[in-house]
C-alpha cells in the first residue's frame, strides 16, 4: 500500500488524526482575511464584464502578422474605448471592444481596416445589444440563485437545517472568493465564466456532502454514550475523508491548471481563461471550505444544542475522573516502590538469637562429657 493510502487508512480508523475542529477558529480568522481582500478587490477594481454581459462589437480579422499590443492601440484610437484583443491559433485577432452601437461599430470597423491596411470585407463585426447583455446577466442571477436554494432545501431534507446553513455559508465564501480573484486579476467576465461557477459550487457541495454524510452516520446515537462529544466525532469525519478529498481535488485540478497554464498562457488561447480561472480557483476553495469551514461551523452550531451541551458536560467529567482515577493509581504504585526501595536490612537483632542458641549448645555439649 502506498503511504497516502496508508494515511488515509490511518486518518479513518483513528489512529492519527489533526485537530480541524479545535483549530477552528484560525481558518475562520484566513477566510475572513481572504473574504476581506476579496471583497475589496471587487470594490476598487470591479469586474471585467464581456460583451456578452454590457454590450458591444466583436471583430475578426483574416490571418495577420499584427501583435496584439498594436490591435489594441489601433482600436482605442479607432472607437475611443479599450479593447480586448486575443490572438487565435488561427493566426487572426479577435478584438472586443465594449459599448459601440450599429453606426459606431461600421465606423470603427472602416477605422480598423484602414490602419491594419487590409480589406474591410475582410474584418467580420458582430453586434451584441446591451438589453441582451442585461438578458444573459439577469438569466445567470436567477440561475445562481434557483441552485442556492435548491441545494439549502436539498440539504435540509437529507441531513438538517445546520448543515444546510454550513454549507450555504462555504458556497457564498467560494463565490466572493473566486470573484474577488476575478476583479484582482482582470480577467474578462463571460457566460463561460457563469458556468464554470456552477460547475464549481457543485464540487465544492460534493465534499461537503461527503463529510455530512460521514457525520450524520456516527452522531446517530450520540447522546447514548460519554466517550466523544459532537466536535470529537465531526473532528474525525473530517480526517476520515480527509485524503479522498484531496485525491478528489488534486484528480479535478490537474486537467484544469492545463486549460489556465498551458492552454492560456503558453499557447495563447486566451478564450479558454474565462472558464478555466474559475474552475481552478474555485476548486481549490471548495476543498479548502469544505474541511476547513462548513464542518466545523456544524459543530458550533450542534454545540450549540442543550442536549449537546450535556453530553459535552458528562464526556468532560468521565475523562477529568478517568484522568484523576489514573493518577492515583501512578500515586500508590510511586508509593509503593519507595517504601520497597527504604526497607531497612535487619542484621543484628536476628544474629542474637542464634548466638545464645550456640552458648546453649556449648554448654550442654560440655555437661554431657
């Protein structure tokens, strides 16, 4: 067996386990922090909105040996707003340029031709509305929204309100996360990027929904023993599955980070990072949320509980009596051993006895003859 799967054998029998719960409170205080900088990058930089979400054109050109820091130059000047141009495997550009309507976009486009010095015929223009726009931005809320509360239902069905709550606090924390990193990082806002938030928020529910069901299974009859309060069993759900979510996780990000590094980055197709930036930030914060804040904020929660606060109060006062049983017994068997160790060695007073027994002898040997 290999040693992570040795880990994770270890990690579900018990016999090794890492203090998630009791430790709960310093991932609050990095989401928190994340959250904050996440928010904040949101606030100051905004997000990249496409097209597709504010309107504008999209022009294509023909195979062309222009860079992409002259087609934006030449399109700013040409529209008077900032463009974003990618360069396709095709060897044409793809320049959006936000905010233009029917009769600015024909001029742009003439503008465009011109300073490229090709045809205009040669230069496709699509038109996207802003009241479309506002359409797919309105339908990608209403879509967000309808899976948020289909999962807080779900959930309180399958398990219980608690759980449903946690696990609606770890999803919005992976979507201010995975936004923040938009706005931080520039990248362009598509419907792709819609759906890979989806598709992400359901990975995220998957761990979590792994670990709940792990819980749910052990705290059945919780309150008919003394040995494990709430936290204590929800501690070691968490390391039981510890090592499949990861493995889970790290199987999802690899063919990913192709998409973002490989795909985007080094060979240039900079429409897939819409999608891909997302599904990696995003899958990172679902398995970071799922152990690190939907779990233990159960545990607040259940702890919460008067009949959990019992058991909590009965559990603590077994293990200080075990605890003070245990030292006792360490006390009398330390007593014991000294008391052997200062024994005294009694010479004298048992030498006397057999001295006199040996004049007696003398002297009644000395009669007979």
């Amino acid at each position: 067996m290999s040693k992570l799967g040795n880990l994770g054998a270890r990690l579900h029998r018990g016999e090794i386990s890492y203090d998630f719960i009791g430790k709960r409170k310093i991932w609050y205080g990095v989401s928190i922090l994340i959250t904050i900088t996440a928010i904040v990058g949101l606030a100051v930089r905004g997000l990249n909105m496409g097209i597709d979400f504010q309107g504008g054109a999209v022009f294509t050109t023909s195979k062309t040996s222009l860079s992409v820091a002259q087609a934006e130059s030449y399109a700013k000047e040409a529209s008077g707003h900032d463009a974003v141009v990618q360069k396709l495997g095709t060897g044409s550009l793809r320049i959006q340029i936000a905010g233009l309507d029917t009769a600015k976009s024909d001029t742009t486009k003439a503008a465009l031709a011109k300073d490229m010095n090709v045809n205009p015929e040669s230069i496709a223009a699509d038109l996207v509305g802003p009241s479309w726009g506002d359409e797919i931005a309105n339908k990608a809320w209403e879509g967000l929204g309808v899976f948020m509360v289909l999962v807080v239902i779900y959930l309180a069905i399958a398990f219980e309100w608690r759980m449903a709550l946690a696990a609606l606090v770890a999803l919005i924390h992976d979507i201010t996360i995975t936004t923040g990193i938009y706005a931080l990082v520039g990248f362009e806002v598509t419907p792709g990027t819609v759906i890979g938030l989806l598709t992400i928020l359901g990975y995220s529910l998957y761990d979590t929904v792994v670990v709940f069901d792990s819980l749910k299974e052990q705290t059945k009859d919780i309150t008919k023993q003394t040995r494990f309060t709430y936290s204590d069993i929800a501690n070691h759900s968490i390391n039981g599955t510890l090592v499949r979510s990861i493995n889970t996780t790290v199987v999802a990000l690899l063919p990913v980070a192709g998409l973002l590094f490989i795909g985007g980055g080094l060979l240039g197709a900079g429409t897939l990072n819409d999608i891909s930036l997302s599904l990696f930030v995003g899958l990172a914060a679902g398995a970071y949320s799922s152990i690190f804040i939907a779990t233990p904020l159960v545990a607040d929660l259940k702890e919460a509980e008067p009949q959990m606060k019992a058991l909590k109060k009965r559990v603590l006062a077994k293990r200080a009596q075990a605890a003070a049983e245990e030292e006792m017994a360490e006390a009398r068997g330390t007593d014991a051993d000294e008391h052997d160790d200062a024994a005294p060695a009694v010479v004298g007073p048992r030498n006397q006895p057999a001295s006199r027994n040996n004049r007696g002898r003398g002297r009644t040997s000395g009669k007979r003859r």
